[in-house]
C-alpha cells in the first residue's frame, strides 16, 4: 500500500498540485499509514526522486522544484507534532537572503528541503543584516548559518556572507557556527564561497540539505 500512496503522492508532487498531496497524506493516514511513514516514506523519497530528475536533466520546472519543497514542508510541519516518540532534531540552521536581496524562492526551497531532513529551520526572511544573521543564530543555538544570494553584488559585497564571517570571527564564534551559502552567482563561480568566507555551498535544495547536515555534524557536540 505504501507504494502506491508514494507514486499517487509523486504524481500529485509533479502536477505541482498541493491540494491533492495534501489528500493523498490525509487518505494514507486514514488507511493507517503512519506520520513516520509518511515523512520517511513518502516526503523523503519524493524530493530524492525530484533531485534525480533535476540533477538528470529530466525537463523538472521551477514550479515543480519549488512545489515539491513546499508540500514537503508543508507536510513535515503537520507530520512531526503527531510522531509517537518525537524524532530527534540533526540540528538548527538560521537561514535568509542577504542584506539588499529580495530573492526569496532558493531559499524557500532548501528550507523545505532542510525541514524534510529533520533540521529546524528559522527563516529570517529577505533582506537580513550580517548582525542578525550572527544574533539569531545564537538565540536559536543554531550550528548554521545559510545565506541566499542571487545577485552578484550580493553575494560578494561587504553587507552578506563576507560581513557574518568578520563578526563571527570578532566574537569568537567561527568554531561554533558554521555559514553555507547558495545561489546563481555561487554556480558560476565554484570557488566563490571560499572567496567570501562561507564553509561550503550548495547548487540545490537538496544538495544544501546534505551539505547542511554535514556542517552541523562538524561543530555539534
Ligand atoms: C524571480 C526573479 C526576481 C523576482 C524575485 C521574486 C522572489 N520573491 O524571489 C523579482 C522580480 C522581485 C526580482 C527582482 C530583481 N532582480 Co531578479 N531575478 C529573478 C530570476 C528570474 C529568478 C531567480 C530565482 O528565484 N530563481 C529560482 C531559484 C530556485 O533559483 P536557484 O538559484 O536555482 O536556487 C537554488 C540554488 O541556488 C540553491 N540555493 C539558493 N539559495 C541557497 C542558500 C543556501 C545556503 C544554499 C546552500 C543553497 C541555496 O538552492 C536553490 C533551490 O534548489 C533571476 C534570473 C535567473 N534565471 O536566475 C533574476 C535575477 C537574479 N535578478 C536580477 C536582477 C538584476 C534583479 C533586480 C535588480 C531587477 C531590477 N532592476 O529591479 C531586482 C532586485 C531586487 C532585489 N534587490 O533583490 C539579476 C541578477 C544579476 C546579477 N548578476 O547580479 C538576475 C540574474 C536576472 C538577470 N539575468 O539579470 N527578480
């Protein structure tokens, strides 16, 4: 029966059709499918499958990439609170565009993607000051700090990744948090992320979940 729950569920996800996602989960449920179940049975396996075809060249839009995170998320968020024993969090990540970037979609994705692997995730939105990039992350004992940037001068300017690293470094932080960055200018460019200081970077959501979940395993005790 899961089986057929994850390709009705796959199918739903690739039609982009929230509403019918969120009805295959419902009827699953109902069926006695559990929430675990769903999480690591059907969510997990639709954004690997959605990866694969991206990575594959398989035609994905960036409605059905964008949709995929978003249910995921969606459904994660429902799911969790209804586990019988509460699933061990991998970690926390802070995560936002840089100071003057209003390009909020990449971001959006890998937090979906992120919360489909057991991260919590506090989306600080668009626009974030370096400072509270740093400030948040100590409120939340988060292990990383992600940064979007889509626009070049965002990306390399003093106000995003290369401003959190100096304050993080001024605070005596750089052994605690970790910073990942993402976004257009990062896959033109591979070694751009040294350049401005981050960690590591990531070309997809969920490539940025992997690389996430290996940073936080580097600094958490
Ligand atoms: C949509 C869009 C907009 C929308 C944004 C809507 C929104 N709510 O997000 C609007 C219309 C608002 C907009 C405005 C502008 N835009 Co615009 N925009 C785009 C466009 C078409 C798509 C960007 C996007 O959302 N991509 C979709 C996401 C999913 O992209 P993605 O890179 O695949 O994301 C993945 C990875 O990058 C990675 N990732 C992303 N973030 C992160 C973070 C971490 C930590 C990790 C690990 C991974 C990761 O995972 C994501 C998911 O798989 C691009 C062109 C393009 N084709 O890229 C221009 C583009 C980015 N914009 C551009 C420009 C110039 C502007 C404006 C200045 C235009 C103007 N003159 O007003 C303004 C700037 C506004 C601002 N200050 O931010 C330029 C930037 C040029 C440059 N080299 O810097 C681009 C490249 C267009 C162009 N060719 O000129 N834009």
């Amino acid at each position: 029966m899961l089986e057929q729950v994850m390709n009705q569920y796959n199918e739903a996800v690739m039609d982009t059709d929230r509403d019918q996602a969120l009805l295959v989960v419902r009827d699953a449920l109902a069926l006695g499918v559990t929430p675990e179940e769903v999480v690591f049975n059907i969510v997990v396996p639709a954004i690997e499958l959605m990866m694969k075809a991206i990575s594959e060249e398989q035609g994905v839009t960036l409605a059905q990439h964008f949709m995929a995170a978003q249910i995921a998320s969606e459904v994660v968020d429902d799911m969790v609170p209804r586990f019988r024993k509460a699933p061990e969090s991998v970690g926390t990540v802070i995560i936002g565009t840089s100071q003057g970037d209003f390009h909020g979609l990449g971001k959006r994705i890998v937090s979906g993607c992120l919360k489909a692997m057991m991260v919590e995730v506090t989306d600080l939105g668009l626009n974030v000051a370096p400072e509270r990039f740093v400030d948040e992350a100590l409120a939340h004992d988060a292990q990383v700090i992600a940064i979007s940037s889509m626009m070049v001068h965002t990306a390399q300017g003093e106000n995003g990744c290369r401003r959190v690293r100096q304050i993080l470094k001024e605070r005596g932080l750089e052994r605690r948090i970790r910073i990942a960055v993402g976004g257009a200018p990062y896959r033109f460019d591979p070694e751009l992320y040294r350049n401005v200081g981050a960690d590591a970077w990531a070309e997809n959501g969920i490539t940025a979940g992997r690389v996430i979940t290996g940073l936080i395993r580097e600094v958490r005790p």
